[in-house]
C-alpha cells in the first residue's frame, strides 16, 4: 500500500462538445459559459445544456463540460445509457472508436452523432509530483480502498498523471451510490 489519499470527485452524467458542435446546436460563433470551475485545471461546467436522444429514450437538460475538446464525447453511467437503450463500452477519456452514437439537439439545432456515447474507465487525476509522490506514472492501473459501512476496493483503475490534472478519484453516479461515496470523502491508492 501506498497510504497515499485523495479525494472523490463523483461524476454525473456529462458530454464534452467539438468546437463544430457548439456552433451546430448553439449557434455560430456561440462560446461556452462557464458556470463552475472543476478541480482539474482548466475544466468548468458551463451554463449550456443539451437533450440527448437514444434508441429508447430522452435525457432533457445534459449538461456540457468546457472547453471545446477535439471530439464530442458524451459520458454515462450504464443506468443512463440502459434507459436510452445504448449499449456504450467502459473506456478511457477520448478512446472513442467503436462506441454508439445518438441525437443531440440544442437551442440552434441538432447533431447526429455515429459514435461518441462512453462509460468512463475510473480514474485517479495526479499532477507529476503527486503521482511521483503516490509512486505511479500516467497509465499504470491500480485499485482504491474505499473505508466505511460499505467498504470496498475498486479494482483496475487508470492512472491519469500529467501536468493539467490534479490530485482527484473520478468515478460515476452508478459507481459512487453503489458505495455510498459522496464527493470528497477522501479515499487511499493501493499500489
């Protein structure tokens, strides 16, 4: 064991938006309002809200995550993609080939993605002293020791170390409930 701690920062379900998209369903030359800044740097939730469509079902209001990035990502948990009726894989942040698609329609318009839809891998942000000091490197895959009622380790969890992220453990809703983990509640690497 490491002892090395860091706090929880549970993620709810969210897309990241092109640069093509934001003017597709916000108008062109729309840029994102930041409403909160997130814990890694340079991240924040915007004002911006979008409708997602599956197979099976609607969610009203998803909320975007800025700024642009190089391709549209939209992260759910599996209860969120079971009642769109999708079935997304369980990858890591920007790894999108083979994942389903789905409508996404905004204020301006709407967008016809063939893929995009994920389950976040969870993972464990780290700048590079933190993670020199945890005793990791970017990529390594190790796992979580959860204390409390519902104790429990997270098996395979990614390692996201470099110089725009700080010291956080990102996992989902499903996840998270499933624990009884709240945001912030300070969890241990198990190296």
């Amino acid at each position: 064991m490491s002892n090395y701690k860091v706090t929880v920062g549970l993620s709810n379900k969210h897309l990241h938006l092109s640069a093509e998209h934001i003017e597709a369903l916000f108008g062109k030359g729309h840029k994102l309002t930041p409403t909160k800044d997130l814990r890694q740097p340079g991240q924040f939730a915007c004002e911006e809200k979008v409708d997602l469509e599956g197979p099976k079902g609607v969610i009203k209001g998803l909320r975007v995550l800025g700024p642009a990035r190089p391709e549209t990502q939209v992260e759910l948990a599996l209860t969120d993609a079971r009642g769109l009726g999708l079935k997304p894989p369980v990858r890591e942040s920007g790894k999108l080939d083979g994942t389903p698609g789905c409508k996404l329609t905004g204020p301006a318009g709407s967008v016809e993605l063939d893929h995009g839809v994920m389950v976040a891998l969870r993972h464990v942000h780290l700048s590079p002293s933190e993670a020199a000091e945890a005793g990791v490197k970017d990529k390594d895959i190790i796992r979580v020791g959860v204390g409390g009622e519902r104790a429990v380790i997270f098996e395979k969890v990614l390692i996201r170390a470099g110089d725009a992220h700080l010291s956080e453990f990102h996992l989902d809703t499903d996840e998270g409930n499933a624990a009884g983990i709240d945001s912030g509640l300070e969890v241990e690497l198990l190296i």
